[in-house]
C-alpha cells in the first residue's frame, strides 16, 4: 500500500533548454528538511554567478567542462569532477564547453575551505573507489566529497552499478542522521531501474521506473534499486547531515532485518 504522495519522491529530468541554476528538489516540494538539489546547464562561453550566502555547495560536473572561480581560487571542473564551496562565498562558473553541474546545497554554520575532488586523482585511492557487494548486489562506488573533507552537512559521491545488478543492497536506512538524493545520469536511452524507498514493504513510500537524469528523494527509509538486465545504473548520491558535523558520518546504517 501506497502511504505517502509519490510527488515529493521523484522529479524527471528537468527541461534542457533551460539555462542557469534551476531547483529541482528544496524543503518546499519535498520532505527533505535542510538539502537542495538543482542543475545548472550553461551553452559554451557562457556565465554564471552564485552567492552561497549560509548554505555550503557542492557542484558536480554531469557533463562538459568549466572554470569555476570562488574568490581567489580557480578550477578547471570536467565530467566527474565535485567542487565543495563554503558558505559566505562568491562563486563565478564559465562554460568551456556545453555544460550540465548537478548542484546540492544545505545549511552551514562554519566556513571551512574550498575543495576540489579530482576524478582523476579520486579513482587511484583505495579509500575513495571501492568495489562493494557481492555478485548481483556488486557496484563501484566512489567517494568525491568525504568524511576527510571539511564541511558541515554535505556528502557527495556517483555509484556505478553492474549490469543488472542491486544497490544500496543489503537494504538499509540512515534517515534518523542522513538525508539523501539520488540522480540518476549516463544512462543510454533504453536503460531503466527501479528505485524503492520504503519503512517496510508494507509502507512504501516510493516505488518506479527510474531513467537518465531522473531524481528520487530519500528523507528516510530503506532505499535498494535494481538495475533493468543488460543495462547499468549510474548515480550521484548526495546526503547532509541533520545536525553539523555531529551527523556527518559515511557508511553509519540500519540494515534490513532478515537482509544482512
């Protein structure tokens, strides 16, 4: 049985057309207490400024290449690459090429630095690229925005999942400390899963087809997706920590009884 609107779950890809920062998830049209998720799409040349006022941001590149200047500091951000950007700060993006940035941004109390996750660099550490689960559960996943990074809420990094196979398998839950988003991204035009989030399978709170670009939000609740046969899913996972600091823990989960 179907307890709660599924509208407040899950969120198509928006218009591509449309350029600049556009919110796509927020407090307002979701049950998420404190994260936003949104996109920012940009032609080649083209510009645009953010003033993170009291929220930190993380800014991930889904696609293309840009520059993106806070204050002082520049980076030159390509697909995969994560920027964590401190509240009180100016942030000028330039498009090098055609750009889409997945954005998520939380309430921050603390200013810490500016960091910049390099793919590259993020791929040869042990730490940070894991193989995880075992034969239909098995995925890569890929730590951008860590526990070693110093921030007050956000937690960010992509999960690539095995042709067919699970993830976020066993089924677990980290709603009591960890809010989340998924987006999923890089999927060929016939690539589908299915994305549940659910108290029990009793009391489900989301359950569907889930295809590029797509978004589900997970406020609480146990969160497993299967990827369809012969297709991958790919998907950026973003938490924030309900209390600063104090909940900000990776890999701090409730799994499934019966499901260990």
């Amino acid at each position: 049985m179907l307890c709660e609107s599924m509208s407040r779950y899950f969120f198509r890809d928006p218009e591509p057309g449309l350029k600049g920062l556009s919110w796509i998830a927020t407090p307002d049209n979701t049950d998420l207490e404190y994260m936003k998720y949104g996109r920012i799409r940009l032609n080649s040349d083209e510009r645009f400024d953010i003033l993170t006022n009291s929220e930190e941001m993380v800014l991930l590149a889904m696609r293309g290449e840009c520059k993106i200047s806070v204050g002082s500091q520049s980076f030159n951000i390509r697909k995969h690459c994560a920027l964590y950007v401190p509240r009180s700060s100016e942030v000028k993006v330039l498009a090098l090429t055609d750009i889409d940035l997945a954005v998520f941004s939380a309430p921050a109390q603390k200013k810490y630095a500016t960091y910049f996750a390099n793919i590259d660099e993020i791929l040869g550490r042990s730490d940070k690229h894991r193989v995880v689960g075992r034969e239909s559960a098995k995925r890569e996943v890929i730590t951008l925005i860590g526990e070693d990074v110093m921030a007050d809420r956000l937690l960010v990094g992509v999960t690539w999942t095995m042709k067919g196979n699970w993830s976020s398998w066993p089924p677990h839950r980290h709603g009591d400390i960890l809010e989340e988003v998924y987006v999923f991204y890089d999927m060929p035009e016939l690539a589908f899963g299915i994305q549940l989030v659910y108290d029990d399978l009793d009391n489900i709170r989301f359950i569907g087809i889930v295809r590029n670009g797509d978004a589900v939000i997970i406020p609480r609740g146990y969160h497993p997706n299967v990827a369809a046969p012969g297709f991958i899913l790919k998907y950026i996972w973003a938490m924030c920590a309900r209390r600063p600091r104090i909940d900000r823990v990776y890999g701090k989960v409730e799994v499934q009884e019966g499901y260990e």
